[in-house]
C-alpha cells in the first residue's frame, strides 16, 4: 500500500484496485472514496470516483458481460467472468 499520494498508476497499482473491487484509492490507499453515478452507452458504462484524501479522480470503466433473466437481487450469485468456482 502506498503511503502517500503519488501521480502515476503502475500496472501493478491498477490490477490491485481491480483485484480488491476498488476498495482503496490506487494513489493513497485511502477508503474515503466518493462515487460518481454510472453513465455510459450500449454496452460500457462508467462512473468517475474522487479520493477524499488526496483529491485525485479516476474513471472505472464496466463492460457488458452477461444478463440476467428473470432479473433477481441475490448478487451473491453473480459470477465475476474467470471466476474459480
């Protein structure tokens, strides 16, 4: 984890914010995190989050990868693609 905010993303630093679902601010590693709301198009959407201890903002970006049918609020059973099961 870092301890203070730098201003480059590695790699590595990217694949951690993923790995660990965005959790923490890839620059502070702080989880006071503001949400942006979701917006997007056909198929990819994103929402823009800002670290409320250094002030930095990035863009998730989300991609369509299944549909659910009936549409159901049991998330647990969502399976992230390339998921061990």
């Amino acid at each position: 984890m870092r301890a203070m905010a730098t201003n480059e993303l590695t790699d590595a630093d990217i694949n951690r914010y993923i790995e660990t679902d965005g959790s923490n601010c890839p620059f502070y590693a702080s989880d006071a995190l503001y949400l942006g709301a979701v917006r997007g198009g056909t198929g990819i959407a994103f929402r823009d989050i800002t670290c409320r201890s250094c002030n930095k903002t990035w863009r998730e970006i989300f991609y369509l990868a299944e549909i659910q049918y009936p549409a159901r609020e049991d998330f647990a059973r969502i399976e992230r693609p390339g998921s061990v099961t």
